[in-house]
C-alpha cells in the first residue's frame, strides 16, 4: 500500500451554476483526488450546446476536473490550424450500450462502510444527472477474489444435480443488492446488468479447489446451466433483471494455473458443446429468452480462441452467442488483428469491455495510487482505441475499494476510480473517475460512432473518437497527451477552434442538425 503524506492545497469550496466543485488534495509527485465526505461532494451537470456554440469538458494532469467552456461553431474561416479534426456523420459505425462499473462483494462492503450520506454521495457520483451517468453494471454470480473468503452457491449437499440449497449469500442480500438497486434509483437511464460465475461450487469441478487448474465435470454441464438460470430467478425476484450472462470469467486461468483466486478452464470444443447443449437451451426456453449471451470474457489477445476457433469446433454455437467479452489486461496487443476477426466475419455479433482496473499486475508493488494520472490517460487512450474498433461499451471493475485496494482473499490488491477511506468517513475520487465520465457522461446509449479524419502533425500526441447521440449532438473526445494546442474541428461547413490544456482529456459537445451542413455533395 502506498505510504504517502496527502497535502491538502485547496480547501476553498464554493458552488457555481448549481454545481459543486472537487475538493482537490494535492497527492506529491502526481495529479490531485477530489474528496467526498458526508457534508461535501463533488459534481456536475452537462450543458446542452446552443445552436452556434459548443460546450467542451476538460480534465488534466494539472488538475482541472470536467471544466467547462463555451466557444463558437459556425461557418469555417479562412484562417488555418495545424491540427485538424474532421467529422463526417453520413459515416456510421457501432451504436453503444453504455459504461459503467462492477458490483462486487469488495466495492459494496466498502459502500456500506460509510455513513448513509456519504453512501449517497458514492451512488450519485457514479449513476445521477449530477454524475457520470453510468448505464451499465457487472455482478459477480456468487464470489470472487474480491470476496472476503472464496464461496459459491449451493455448495451443500455435494452431487446435488438439482440444486436443491441454491440460495443467495448475506454479500447478496446485505452488501451487493441493496447498491444495486440504489444505483437503480438515481440512475438516469436503465441499468443493464452483466452477470459473471468465477467458480461454480467445488464439487461440480475436476478439482477440488477454488483457484489454480480446474474444468467443469462433465456430468455437471446442465448443472451447470441450471445454475446460471437460478441466479437469474434469484435476483429477478429482488427486481433486478439481468440483461447480460458470460459463459465464465477469464476461463483462460483455469487451463494453466494462471490466478489463485476463483476461476475453472474450459477447452474452446468444450465451452461450445455447452453452450449448444446446455446453457443456450436453457436460457432460450426459459422466461429470460432474451438475455444476452456473452461468451470470451477473457483478455484481448483470446478473442479469436473463444470465438472463431470455437465457432469452428462448434457452428452451432453461433445461433445462441450474441457477444464476446474483452478484459483490460493485454490490451498491448494490435487491436485490429484481434477484434476484426470477429467485425468482419460476423458483423452482428457485438464485443463489450466487460472488465479493467490498474495496479493488477504482480511487480506493481503499489497497487492504489492516489492521484495518478498516468493511470487515468490509461483508461483514456483503452477506451478509446476499443470504441475504435467497434465495441458497444466498457464496465470497469470495481466500483470502489478500501486504501489497500481490497478486501480481497487472496492479496490480488488492485486501484479503483475511487477510495474509500473508511477511517476518515471521506472517499477519493481518482483521475481514472473522470477518465470514465468523459466517455459515459456524454456518449449515451444510443450513440453511433461516425468518421473522423485527422490532419495534423505526427507531434501533435491526440487521440481522439467521435460519436452522434440521440441528443441532436456530436461529442468528440480528444486525448491530449502533448502541450496545450489549439486544434480545429470541422463538420461540413461548420468549425470550432477549440483550445485543449496540456496531458488533458476533453469532451466537446456540438449541436447537430443534418440540414445545417453542407457536405459538398
């Protein structure tokens, strides 16, 4: 855990247009974190953009957090940039499903471990109009690492085919469904909820252990299937529907001893023969039919393995899998190898994000970083290459973790968005949080990525993505890894100089009407 004196620098705190701004402290040697206690927390509301003007967002290194300014939009000038975005909508690529984050036992322990008002606090910051909108959550289908002990359902009596003692846990009833429904209340759209199993009960498996190398017993497989289908009776009777199931987090770890914690392998013949004959079935002719199938959930560089060669082994397959899930952790590896391999060979068939966080890997000896903003840029340049290439979403893992970056079983101490510092009664909001609302505050479901064409220096360090939503607007989020730069962006006729602050992130919002532009065709 990071050993770090917090200098607090700004303590002035004021309110303007209706909205509260961070509470910065100062984290030496990195960016600050904006502190939420029981009387005080940070927020903000999106702006429409008016007819011949933009609203832009930026946050940055230096420490601004979702600063606001306006600026014009009209008819180009003839003065150039030497950085130059040009968006073209008639162009059209994926339509979102949305952002958010995931609901573990961790995150909702920690929830609960603070005042009720602060509770509050952590709920609206991540799902209200004040906040960063999230739309999407991921619950794990019973433990994982992020558990205070390794668990499953109907764990007694062994061999029970039936699962006659399937039950949910007191982390269900007591920790994670009642966050899950307070997200519910404050959120300003639907939530669509992805369910995952880590490990299914140890006496389903060929060994007899949470973690390390195991597969399902074959005589286990409808069992299995069955067990998936409980959870969505179990929670649907809280009121919480499940929009989306993956076929086993990371099975990669169970095939060669890669995690400690929660896991169970899978051969690509075998997941398949499942899925065909066990879990499609049974969620097809159930009452969730339309419960979105998601198979992978696994890192990048394992797309083609879940999903191709599988489908190879097993055609079928395909009439039940809506979708493949991607983790965080390889994302290194050339996106377009890997994720055209599904786009261009099967185009109805969508990948999510499904999991991310920093600090996982086992020589970062500093799992939570406060104020890190390298973290944050991140989180920023991975999101934006995965909507690049056409994914529909990104669901951060936890939602919120305690200093040391846990609880977790198994010492698997990771960073999250935000802290929760359960001592002081206050949270810390990371860089990596509004890393994330830049994308989930201002792209809703619905949105459709559009072309962009980019002319500027090789020096110019932007990363950029742009998208048209059902608001009648473009946003453009631009990843300025350089110094400040004035950069133009044009859309037919129209342009916006906009100035963009040193290693800042900044959303741009314009007004969109499809009779003001002149495209020149």
């Amino acid at each position: 855990m990071m050993k770090i004196k917090l200098l607090l620098f700004i303590t002035i705190i004021y309110k303007a247009h209706g909205e509260n701004k961070c509470a910065a402290r100062e984290i030496p040697n990195e960016s600050v974190v904006c502190v939420c206690n029981s009387t005080y927390c940070d927020d903000f509301v999106r702006e429409p953009p008016k007819r011949n003007a933009y609203v832009a967002y930026t946050s940055s290194k230096s420490g601004l957090r979702f600063v606001k300014t306006e600026g014009h939009w009209g008819k180009q000038g003839k003065e150039k940039c030497s950085t130059s975005l040009t968006l073209d909508p008639t162009i059209k690529y994926q339509r979102v499903e949305g952002f958010g984050g995931a609901v573990t036992d961790a995150a909702s322990i920690n929830w609960k471990s603070m005042p009720e008002e602060l509770q509050k606090h952590l709920i609206r910051s991540y799902f209200s109009k004040y906040g960063l909108e999230y739309n999407m959550m991921r619950v794990p289908i019973g433990g994982t690492d992020f558990s205070t002990h390794p668990y499953a359902y109907n764990e007694l009596p062994e061999n029970d085919t039936l699962l006659t003692n399937y039950t949910l846990t007191i982390e269900d009833r007591k920790y994670k469904i009642p966050m899950i429904k307070a997200a519910m209340q404050e959120a300003t759209s639907p939530i669509h909820l992805v369910a995952t199993t880590w490990s299914p009960p140890l006496w389903m498996k060929t060994v007899d252990t949470y973690g390390g190398y195991s597969q399902l017993k074959k005589k286990y497989y409808q069992t299995y299937a069955d067990y998936h289908l409980k959870f969505l009776q179990h929670y649907n009777k809280y009121g919480i529907p499940i929009w989306g199931m993956t076929t086993t987090n990371e099975p990669i770890n169970g095939m060669f001893s890669f995690a400690k914690f929660n896991s169970m392998g899978w051969t690509v013949k075998n997941m398949g023969h499942w899925i065909v004959d066990n879990l499609g079935p049974t969620i097809r002719n159930s009452t969730f039919k339309d419960l979105k199938i998601i198979t992978g959930d696994d890192q990048r560089i394992t797309v083609p393995y879940w999903f191709n060669i599988m489908l190879r082994e097993t055609p079928n397959a395909l009439d039940y899998i809506d979708g493949i899930g991607v983790h965080y952790y390889t994302d290194q590896f050339v996106p377009a190898v890997i994720f055209e391999t599904v786009t261009k060979t099967y185009p109805n068939k969508f990948i999510i994000g499904t999991e991310a966080c920093e600090g996982s890997f086992p020589w970062q000896k500093e799992k939570v970083i406060l104020g890190s903003w390298k973290r944050a840029q991140r989180y920023i340049d991975d999101i934006i290459q995965d909507l690049s290439y056409n994914l529909i979403g990104w669901i951060d893992w936890n939602l919120c973790l305690d200093m040391r970056g846990g609880p977790n079983w198994a010492n698997n101490f990771v960073d999250s968005p935000i802290i929760v510092n359960a001592k002081s009664q206050e949270f810390y909001k990371q860089p990596m949080f509004y890393a994330m609302g830049h994308f989930s505050k201002f792209i809703p479901r619905g949105s459709v990525r559009i072309e962009v064409e980019k002319s500027f220096t090789i020096f110019s360090h932007l990363n950029y993505v742009a998208f048209l939503t059902p608001r009648d607007t473009i946003v453009v989020v631009v990843h300025n890894k350089g110094k400040k730069q004035t950069i133009s962006v044009k859309c037919g006729s129209m342009e916006a100089r906009v100035d963009l602050e040193e290693e800042a992130v900044t959303t741009l919002e314009l007004p969109y009407e499809n009779n003001e532009f002149d495209f020149g065709k």
